[in-house]
C-alpha cells in the first residue's frame, strides 16, 4: 500500500526513508522539499503511549501519516576531514585491506 502510495505522489521515486534516516546514512533533505505522506502502524503501550507494531484493541492495527523522502530530494552530508592522527580503528583496517581479507 505504501508504495503504491510514494509513487502516486511521487512517480520514479527509486529509494525513501524518513528525514533521521537519511541523516545516519550522511545524506540531509533539502531545504523546501516537500515529503512524501505513509501509512505507519502504531499500538497502545504500557502506559499509554503510542508505539510501532500491534493495536491494543484485540490486534487491530491503527495507523498515523508518516513522512518519507526521495533519494533524489537529499544531498550527500560534506565529509569532515580533520587533520592529525587517524583513529585506532583505521590502521586495523588499512592492513585488513592490504592483506585481502
């Protein structure tokens, strides 16, 4: 359904995630894209508060509208280049490389 959905509001979209997805992935939305609207599964918790998975009412699904954005609406984060030594986790990596594991 909700692809059905991303692709009536938005034909071609190719790859959707929501706007803290895209910023783990090193990618930011652009400043006036408009998102894409989906259908999001959400429950009764403990106490009351709203989670993702099953309705409390006997198993019943309910959903909210989400928002979701394009690949193509994004830009790729500038990468950060610092000077001075590089961290411990990059040499191990360097010589895993070099050896072709």
């Amino acid at each position: 359904m909700n692809t059905c959905l991303v692709l009536t509001q938005r034909p071609g979209t190719s790859m959707v995630g929501g706007f803290g997805q895209w910023l783990r992935a090193g990618r930011s939305v652009r400043k006036g894209e408009s998102g894409l609207g989906i259908w999001v599964p959400i429950a009764k918790g403990k106490a009351g508060e709203e989670e993702a998975g099953e309705g409390a009412d006997g198993g019943r699904p309910r959903f909210l509208m989400g928002t979701v954005f394009d690949i193509s609406q994004t830009d790729a984060l500038p990468v950060e280049v610092r000077s001075g030594e590089p961290s411990p986790g990059f040499h191990a990596m360097a010589a895993c490389a070099a050896s072709g594991c």
